[in-house]
DNA sequence: ATAAATTTTTAGGCAAATCTAAAAATGAAT
DNA sequence: ATTCATTTTTAGATTTGCCTAAAAATTTAT
C-alpha cells in the first residue's frame, strides 16, 4: 500500500499515542500530537477507515487496524534505523537525530531498510536505547526496569532513557551518561528521593525524576 | 528557502535540460521531463518567478536564476553523495541507486550532508563517475574523453558513464565494467567503428554507441 | 505572406490536506 | 433529568499541485 506522508504520520501519531495496551485514541488526542487541529483529524480518519488502516466510529475513537499497526512499526523500525546510523556512523548527539530521522524513515526502499540494519549489525536498540523491531515486526525486549527502583549498592548498566525529549537528552549528555555506562547507587535521600549515584569514578546527584526516566539493567 | 518537493524537482529539471551552457528551456521539454502537463509547468514557472529562482517570460522560455541555481547544484550533491553511500556503504549496485537517491536528496539538513560527505570521504566522484559538487557548489574537473575518441594501442581507465540509464548501467555492469578498470583497445571496425577491447585479461568488442558513452583517462 | 502546425498559456476544475465557524453528540454536574 | 461544558463532526473555504479543453502566440511550411 502506498502512503502518503500525512497518511503516515497519522498512524505512527496513533501507534503512539495508543501505546502497549492499544487503548482507543481521541481525535484531539490526534490533533495535539499532529499540531493540528480536530476537523482536519476527522477527515483523515475517516480516509483511513476507508484504506482499511484502522477501526474509528464517530465520537467513540480510532485504534489501529491489523495493517495499519504493521505499517506503523515498519515506519517506526526505519526511524530507529535511521537514527542508529546517525550516532554510530555520523557521529551525531543522540538529542539531535530525532528530526532528521522523521524525514528518512519515510523513504520508500525496503531493500534499503534491510541494508541500512545489516550495515549497523542489525541493532536491537537505537541510541536511545528504544527497541527497534525486526522486519517481521517484533520488538526485542527490553527489562523496563528504571533507575529510581534501584537500591543502595546495586551495580546498574545504563540501558537506555524513558524521555526522549531534546532537554532531558542534552541534559542526561550534559553529565556524560551514555548508553551501556555503569553505575553505582551510593544513597537515597529519603527527603526527595533523589539518588547519589557513582558514574564513571566520580559522585553524581540525581533526582527521583531523571531516575524514573532512565532504564538500566542489574548486573 | 524552504521548498516544496514539487518545486525541487522542477529546479533540478531545470538544470539539467539547460545543460552547461544554461540555454533557455521549454516548458514543453521540462513537462516531458518531469512526466507532467504543459500547463502544469506555466503554473509552477510563475511560481517559481514570484520566488526568484528562475527568470522566465512568457512563450520565451525559462532558466535558472542564480539562487534557483544554487538550491539545484545543493539537490544534485545529496543525491550524489547518497548514491555514493549506497553503492559505497550498502553495496548497491550503480543501476538500483538513483531511484532511491530521488528519495534521500530531499531530506533538509545541511548538517546531515556535510557529515555524510565527511564519512564517504568527500568523494569528488559518485558510483557513475559524475563529478560532486563541493559545499559551494563548486564541481571537481572531469576529462571529458570518452571511449570511442580512443586510438588503437591505447591503455586507458574508466572514469565513468555518460548514460546513466538503467539499461545502459545494467549492460556495463554485465559486462564486469567498473569505475577504475584499465582498458586496451586492441583495434577498430572500419566498418561500424566498434571496438576490440582487452579488459581484465580477456577481450570485449563494443558499439560505436557504447563506446560514446564511457567516459575514460589516458594512462 | 498567409495558412497550417506546434507550443504555450489561460480558464475552469479536481483531489489532498489543511483551516475556521457552526452544529451535533457526548459526558459531567447540579 | 436537565443543563452546561467539552469533544467531535459537518459545512464551507483555502492552498498546492495537478488535470483537460480552449484560446492565443509562435514557428514552420507552402
């Protein structure tokens, strides 16, 4: 099937928002994530119903179709392709490659997809440490274990960020966290939870929120 | 300047029917090119005029202003340098590339280019031995001999194609012809001017035609 | 030089994706 | 249960890029 870019960007808007439970998603839902707004949501909605892509009845919501959630992940796949190449291969930062990847993962080549994994080494995670799923559409797993569930003398691997905005990115690059990094969790202040950690031989404080938006793995 | 896809590509069809001279071009030529309607190319010429990127009267014809120029040789250096990726990086081959470098060329970020350049190596050539223009938009020099002005005893080395079609790239590649081979010429049909030619070791004969379209060096 | 053929433009429309404003449906609150 | 607020849809426009058909300009041929 052949998508037009909006048409794209539409299913990805929904795969998202609707998240692992594949909740129903709201057309203002929709229209917030697109930066656009409910009317012209409704449209696309109902074009989409029409391709197939998706189950919407008016006023009750929109969820992904069978096709429509496999085309999503091939579009998420690509992004995550992408965005490794750039890192790895660029030497881009990781807070940089989001918006470039949103232009990639729309070309059209699945031979192109196919050599571009292959080329990186067919990577389970991006530089975010996000999964990216293989051609047939399946995620790797990932223990979603976070920093803040952590305890006074756990040795901890960096696995990858739960928040991948620009700012909490730059701010995580700021104090030279970076994927795979070990880490020691020294204390917890009881007061705010905010944890010491030891990274790289030298004392780091964190607090409880950056925590919960950094997943690692024990040992 | 931010443009529309559809205008990159008439730009781009622009300056390839004028050719190095800049010769004015027909709205009928670039219609033909692009694979669209006459009166589809009036509208987008006015378009573009309002913009200042080509200087076009009507019924006179159309050409490339400088900044429309600019933009074009700016299109024409992604799409080399990502062919040169694919050829280069994912071992495509020459004949698969341009349809996918249509693609990548558009994606905007300069950065991106100029690292991209940066990990080929800043090629000065692509797969077809088309020359890459620099940051400024400056081309590399290219001999521009080709096969068929050779002499008998003759060592030469392939440079590249002037016909970049597929059928002509997918016959040259059947042939085992690559950027950078040595080439005899062992002699001349009187007859058709084809070419008796000694390459890797075993001997080839070749069109007039063919021969006009491989670029070649002395030596 | 005039007629015929060709090229190009103008005029009027269409589809995709967007918008604003108004109407309708749904959900919340008294 | 009825009203009020919110959400969503419908209706009507706009922009971009394309189309066909007809008119106008240019070029070619007699």
């Amino acid at each position: 099937m052949q998508l037009s870019l909006a048409e794209e960007n539409y299913l990805k808007a929904i795969y998202f928002i609707s998240g692992p439970e594949r909740n129903l998603v709201n057309t203002n839902a929709v229209a917030e994530r697109l930066d656009t707004k409910a009317a012209t949501v409704t449209d696309m909605l109902r074009k989409l119903k029409k391709k197939g892509l998706v189950s919407y009845e008016p006023y009750k919501g929109v969820r992904l179709a069978e096709t429509g959630e496999k085309l999503a992940i091939g579009i998420l796949r690509k992004h995550r392709l992408w965005e490794t190449f750039l890192v790895e291969k660029l030497s881009f930062g990781w807070e940089e490659v989001h918006e470039i990847a949103e232009q990639l993962e729309h070309v059209r080549s699945s031979k192109l997809t196919e050599r571009l994994a292959n080329f990186l080494g067919n990577p389970q995670f991006d530089p975010h440490g996000d999964p990216i799923p293989n051609k047939e559409g399946v995620f790797p797993r990932r223990e979603n274990l976070t920093l803040d569930k952590a305890e006074v003398g756990d040795f901890l691997l960096v696995k990858g960020v739960k928040d991948s905005s620009v700012d909490f990115l730059n701010y995580v690059a700021k104090l030279g966290i970076r994927l795979g990094d070990s880490i020691e969790v020294m204390g917890v202040e009881s007061f705010d939870q905010s944890m010491k950690l030891k990274h790289e031989g030298s004392v780091l404080h964190l607090s409880a929120m950056a925590c919960a938006n950094i997943y690692i793995s024990r040992g």
